[in-house]
C-alpha cells in the first residue's frame, strides 16, 4: 500500500513538473501538439498535456548582434575589412521557430553576405563618406530578407572600416597635397585681393594728390615712433613731383 501511494506521488509530481511551466515577461512558448503548432502562449503560468505537448521558448528581447569582419573589395577595386552590429527583436515568435532553423544563426549569415554585396557596389570614398546611407540600406534589406521569419531589423550600424597600409599611405599623400592646393589657391586669392586694393588706392591718390601727402606724414610718424638707431631726413614731397613723368 506504502509503495503505491509513492508512486502515485512520483507521478503526480512528474506530471506537474512536465504540465507546469512559468514563462517570464519577455518570453513566449510556441505550442507543439503532437506536432502541429496550436498556439503561442505566455507570459506566465501555462499548463502542458505531457507527451502530447512540447514547448519551444522564444525571447522577444532587443537582440544585439556583431557581425564579423569581412574582406570587401570596392567598386573602385579596393580592398577593405568592414564590421557592423544589427539591432532586432522578433515580432511573432510562431514564425521565427517554423519558418527558419536557428533564426539567430540566419540572421547572422544574412547580414554577413548582404555586408559584403553593399559595400561591393560602392566606391571607397563613398563608403568613408555616406556611412548612414550605407546604414540605412543595410536595415531595409534585411529587415525585408527576415521579415518571412517574422523577424523586425531596427538598427544596422558599420562599426568598422580597415584599410591596408599601402591604402592609408596613400590616403595621407592625397591628403597632402589637397591641403597644399588650398593653401595656394588661398593664398592666391590674399594676393588678388591685395592687388586690388592697391589699385584703388592708387585711382584715389591720382585724383586727389593731398592722400599721398597724409599717407607720406602717417609714415613719417610711424618711422619716429620705432626704437631704431636709423637716421632719416624728411624731404618735401613736393619736390618728387619734378620727377612724375610729364603728359
């Protein structure tokens, strides 16, 4: 009698550890009779048929993802490593446990190949420059490429991009001698402006020849005004003009 009341103890002990599951906020338990999915259930407490049910979890949580480097030649025949990291949750946990095998190792090899074509079609100094239109190309292909699998990519980020020295060192040349360009072409243009403002400083002196004698004082001030050991002698400035040349 002892041992029969144990083993109806074994037994309703083993039933309501196999009929008995507690699912926590974030999770959800696709529901498996013999065989066929009836339903999703969760969060919470939920009741099981042993045997006849089996129970696959699915975390609804905001899954963070690297995706590993990888060997990108460019459009322009460059050879580059990119990495990145995607952001997604999944959306209806029947499909992500159906329609593909491992969801999180789907994802992944997706978003490496898809890497890798994007930045395939692009030039390199479009890949340094436009990184959010990389960024946002990344997320509609992917987010349409696992959306069968009920799957919602928020965020695609490139994290990365590496180039061979030989590339770097060339950038850095590049970079020289754009910036020994502008350098000229601004220094260019002080010399223009100059040049210009002479011109209209002389046009205003030839018309009105008392300038040049207020210019000629204001020298002559700033010249005695310098601690300088030079000896100088002031001569009339109307005595040059003897040497203007006559029309």
């Amino acid at each position: 009698m002892i041992n029969f009341w144990v083993l109806a103890l074994i037994l309703v002990v083993f039933f309501l550890w196999s009929a008995i599951k507690i699912l926590k906020e974030y999770e959800r338990a696709v529901i498996f009779r013999l065989g066929r999915v009836i339903k999703t259930k969760g969060p919470g407490l939920i009741i099981l048929i042993p045997v006849i049910d089996k129970m696959v979890k699915v975390s609804l949580r905001l899954v963070t993802m690297d995706v590993p480097e990888q060997d990108v030649i460019t459009k322009d025949n460059v050879s580059i490593k990119v990495n990145a990291v995607i952001y997604f949750r999944v959306m209806e946990p029947t499909k992500a446990t159906v329609e593909v095998e491992n969801f999180l190792f789907a994802t992944s090899q997706l978003a490496q190949t898809t890497l890798r074509s994007v930045c395939g079609q692009m030039e390199l100094d479009e890949i340094l420059s436009q990184r959010e239109k990389i960024n946002a190309q990344l997320q509609d292909i992917l987010d349409k490429s696992t959306d069968p699998w009920g799957i919602k990519v928020s965020t695609v980020e490139v994290k990365h991009i590496e180039l061979t020295e030989e590339m770097k060192r060339s950038m850095a040349r590049q970079a020289e001698s754009e910036r020994e360009r502008r350098a000229k072409i601004i220094n260019a243009e002080g010399e223009f402006q100059a040049a210009n403002k002479l011109v209209e400083a002389a046009a205003i002196i030839s018309t009105h020849p008392e300038a040049l004698q207020l210019r000629y004082l204001q020298t002559m001030r700033e010249m005695s005004s310098e601690n300088s050991t030079a000896t100088f002698f002031p001569i009339p400035i109307d005595l040059l003009s003897a040497f203007k040349k006559k029309e």
